[in-house]
C-alpha cells in the first residue's frame, strides 16, 4: 500500500511563494520516517530540515512540488466567489498533487477550520481511488505529513534565498518580521509598484502603500 502525505509552507507570508508538497511513500516504510525524527518543518533548524530532507528522498518512493506564486494568491483572495479564496486554492493544489502521487491513502493538513469540508473540496477534483484524510496539525500527528512539511519548507527556503539575491535581505517575509515591513516600506518608497514577489492583496501590503499615496497627496 501506497501512503502519502500533503502539507505547504508560507500560507502567511507577504513575500515570496505558497509552496505546497507531497511525499510517496510504501507503509511499511512509514516507521523509518518516524526513525528519521521527521517532526512538523517549524519545530526543526534550517539545518536539520536540510538533512531531513535528503533523508526522506531515500524513503519516498516519489514527491510533487507545487509553487503558488504570489500573482495566483491574489487572484485568489481577490476573487468574489467566497468558495473560491485561499482555502479553496489550497485544496486544488492538494488534489493536484495527490492525482500525481496516486497514494492508496493520502493524510493532508486541512487549511479549512472545517476539515470535513476541506477533505470535500480534494475530493472534487480527483481522478484516482485515493482515501483521504485531513486533519487540523496533521504535520504533527503523521509522519508521512511530516516529511512533505519539510519538503514545501525547505523547497520555499530555496525561493526565499534566490529572491534576496536579487532584492537584498527582506528577512524572513512574514508580516511578524520588522525587516520585511521595514523592506516594503523603503521598497514603495523608491518605486510606484511592489516587486512580483509580493503578494499585494495582503491588508498590510495594501497599508503600506496606501502610506505612500497619503504622503504624496500632503506634499502636492
């Protein structure tokens, strides 16, 4: 039997890409992840993310990475039709990912305060025989979940990283992280328009460059 498991990393930040990802692996092999010490991304240094993560590609048999770029987020908050924000977004790229994996079993952190209702919404789109189960903090009560924690974390770490190269240090591009807001500060400062790694729909971002806008409107 086949198992995997769906997890994403960044669903709150306000730079860079929501990265949703999924391991394969066989059940009987579940218990060399629980070996590993694979543990929910957030709890694990950069550094034991990294070597976890080369460990679980010994393990899984296949893994998919889908990266929501901040554009795609946008539209998605932005949309009108209330069943089709971020949550719904989510979901979609969860049954993408499970389509690709074809597990037998599939155990999702549910982004929905509804789990039932998020596990629906996987449902709709899927076009293999695949037992579903979402749970609140899932990453925290599955391994198989685990492991695609650290995958999506690592594998938007990697985004983060070429996103300073060409932008400098934003830091870590929560809205929790004085650096990042000190960035979007200075970067609307300078320019008419945010950079295409920030996501423009988030109220923050909206603030901040409403900010420029009423400082301009006081000195004219």
């Amino acid at each position: 039997m086949l198992v995997a498991g769906v997890d994403e990393a960044g669903r709150g930040c306000i730079i860079g890409p929501r990265v949703v990802a999924g391991g394969l692996v066989k059940k009987e092999n579940l218990q060399v992840l629980r070996q590993l010490g694979v543990k929910d991304s957030k709890l694990l240094s950069p550094k034991k993310r990294k070597a976890l993560f080369n460990e679980i590609f010994r393990v899984a048999e296949k893994h998919c990475v889908v990266k929501l770029l901040p554009n795609e987020i946008d539209r998605a908050v932005e949309c009108k039709r209330k069943l089709h924000k971020l949550n719904r977004l989510e979901a979609q790229t969860m049954t993408q990912i499970i389509n690709a994996l074809e597990p037998d079993e599939a155990y999702v952190d549910a982004a929905d305060v509804l789990e039932e209702r998020f596990k629906q919404h996987i449902q709709e789109g899927l076009i293999v025989k695949t037992k579903i189960t979402s749970r609140h903090k899932a990453d925290k009560i599955y391994p198989v979940v685990s492991a695609a924690s650290i995958i999506a974390k690592v594998e938007r770490d990697k985004e983060i990283a070429t996103l300073k190269d060409v932008y400098g240090d934003f830091g870590s591009g929560y809205l929790t992280d004085k650096k990042t807001l000190l960035f979007l500060r200075q970067w609307m400062q300078e320019h008419s328009e945010y950079p295409s790694c920030v996501r423009q729909s988030w109220k923050t971002a909206k603030q901040v460059k409403n900010e420029k806008g009423t400082v301009q409107k006081k000195l004219t």
